[in-house]
C-alpha cells in the first residue's frame, strides 16, 4: 500500500487488528489491520473463510471485537448489536449469494514502519530545534 492509502485508512479512527490464524502454522499468525466497520469485518471473515483456521479481531487497545472460525462462522462478538450488524453482510456471503468486496487492508508490518517514519521525523524536527 502506498503511504497516501495507510493514512486513508487511519482516518475515521476505527482501525483494528485481524490476527488470521492458519492450520499447519503451529499458531504463527499474520496481523492485518483495516477499519473495524460491520461491512469490512464481514467481508474479511468472508474472504478468509476457507484458508483461515481461526480469526480474531481486536481494537488498537486489544479488546476483542469478535472471533470466528474456519467457514467464516462467529463464535464470539461480546457487541451484540454490532454482531447483529455484521450478519446481513455476512450472511450472503455465507451462503453463496455474493462474494466478499474488496477494501484497503494493510499488513501491521505496513502501518508500523508508517509509524515509525512519523515518529523518526518527529525526533529529528526536534533535534533541529536543539
């Protein structure tokens, strides 16, 4: 992703960690991170249906926003009503009525050097100063 597409994806605040965990992989996972909407937890649990054995999404604090596993069922989302907002998304997807759209996804690698790029032009703004 560019830079330009990392910082659109920061821009309503609501971004998220999709920690996919796949069989075989002896519990490494990969982490992606996109805007935790009811749409895009749908589409992702949908796209991933059938090559992840488990996935778990988070807040940027670690609070869990739900779970699901392989064939894209959830087993955990302690928000009800955004549970209940998940499901007219994903539910066709599920049934094969409609595949899963496409939306910005980056990897946590991608948003972490974003991160520390930001962070290193801070520091060296301020060592200018000194």
């Amino acid at each position: 992703m560019t830079t330009e597409e990392l910082y659109e994806l920061q821009e309503d605040g609501n971004l998220g960690y999709a920690c996919v965990y796949k069989k075989g992989d002896n519990g490494i996972h990969t982490d992606y991170m996109f805007p935790m909407t009811a749409e895009n937890i749908a589409n992702f649990i949908g796209k991933n249906a059938y090559t992840a054995d488990k996935i778990i999404m988070t807040d940027m604090c670690d609070r869990l926003i739900c779970e699901s596993i392989y064939g894209g069922f959830i087993m955990t989302c302690p928000n009800q009503k955004l549970c209940r907002d998940i499901i007219p998304h994903l539910a066709p997807i599920q049934q094969g009525e409609k595949e899963p759209k496409d939306f910005p996804v980056a990897t946590r690698e991608e948003m972490e050097a974003l991160w520390h790029s930001e962070e290193e032009a801070v520091m060296q703004a301020e060592f200018r100063m000194l």
